[in-house]
C-alpha cells in the first residue's frame, strides 16, 4: 500500500515536472514575474542600510507569494482543462496521494524561483540572503503556502474567475504564513535571536495546515 502511494506521487510529480521540461512555460513566466518584482522594489525603495534590513523581508516573502499565486492558477488550470484532473479521480488511487504529489510539483517550482531571487537580492541589496538559516526559512514558508496553494486552486479552479478568485481566497488563510516568515527573515537578517521563536512558529503552522490539507483534500477534489 505504502508502495503504490509513494508511486503515485512519484508519477504525479514527474509529469508535471516532464511538462514543464517541455514547455518551459510556468516557470519562465513565475520567474520573470519575480524577478521583475524584485528590480521594481529595488528601485524604488532607495534605501539606506538600516532600512533596507527593515524592509527586505518583506520585498522577498510578497513576491515569492504573488509569484507561486501566478504558478499555482496555471498548474491547476492546465489539469482542468485538458481533462487530466478527471482522469485522476477516476484512477483507483488515494485523493491524498495526488494531493502531495501536485504540492511536490508546486513547491518544486516556486522553491526554484526562491533560488534564483537570493542571490539576486544579495547582489541588488548588499545583504547575505544565502545563509542556511534563511534558505531553510524559505524552504518551509513555500512548502506551508503551496500546500493551501494547492488545495484551494483545486477549489476555484472550477470556476470562471479563478484568477481572481485564488488570491481572494488565499491571501488572508496565508496571512499567519507571511506574517511569520516575514519576522524569521528579519530576525535572520539583522542577527536577532528570536528569529528562532519565529521560524518554530512557521514551521508548526505549516505541519497544522498540511495535515488540515491531506484531510480536506478529498472532500474539495470530488466536489
């Protein structure tokens, strides 16, 4: 049983991830987005140090949100309509195992975009963003977000406004997301100690909202 699970997700995720090969049509354009994101706040926030340290964490966690809000809507988008998301449902195999093996795919590809922004912004803001900390901070707030990412794009993609209808939807459940990794970063940033109380506090919300997210899955997919 465990076999045919984790083959599964296997199988969901390499497709996804043979598709974008291809294509190189979602993450090109999420990482575009982002990029130019970044160019945009680097200009116009002409900053001394003090107030770059301030601000920088937020630059990075808004971008990388809006950026994997961008891939999430195409990803689920591309399932729907080409009928591929039926057929999954009509396959004999667990709701939760394509549910982690969508997120595997949708993490993957914005956790790409995140390393291609740190060093960017360690060039354009004279600040280390390449420290293992911060990597490991980032690594967790992406998994966190495209796990709800990727329930509720299966929700609203469905509907005529889905590319409305996600940010609405997700902005304000990812709001403790942001909230916290935004202070991680900053503590990591300017050598504040409790950045560690913050990344804890990322990483139990994170856990809380996959588990809500294998369990709910079912019911929002079949819907």
């Amino acid at each position: 049983m465990k076999t045919a699970y984790i083959e599964t997700v296997l199988a969901i995720a390499s497709k996804d991830l043979r598709v974008e090969l291809r294509s190189r049509e979602l993450l090109s354009m999420t990482a575009i987005f982002a990029l130019l994101s970044i160019l945009v706040f680097s200009f116009a926030l002409e900053l001394d140090r003090t107030a770059r340290e301030e601000a920088v964490s937020g630059v990075l966690w808004v971008t990388l949100i809006f950026a994997s809000l961008l891939g999430l809507n195409r990803s689920l988008a591309q399932e729907y309509d080409q009928g591929n998301l039926d057929a999954l449902l009509l396959a004999p195999v667990s709701r939760s195992a394509i549910f982690v093996g969508k997120l595997a795919g949708n993490a993957l590809f914005t956790g790409l975009v995140g390393f291609l922004l740190l060093p960017l912004m360690t060039a354009l803001y004279g600040m280390n963003m390449l420290d293992g900390r911060l990597i490991l901070t980032t690594l967790t707030g992406i998994f966190g977000f495209c796990a709800i990412g990727t329930l509720l794009a299966t929700m609203t993609v469905q509907t005529r406004a889905r590319e409305a209808l996600l940010p609405i939807a997700m902005l304000p459940i990812a709001l403790p997301f942001l909230l916290t990794a935004v202070r991680a970063t900053k503590g990591i940033l300017t050598g504040a100690s409790e950045w560690q109380v913050w990344f804890q506090l990322l990483l139990g919300i994170t856990v809380i909202y996959l588990v809500l997210c294998l369990l709910l899955y079912k019911y929002v997919v079949e819907e």
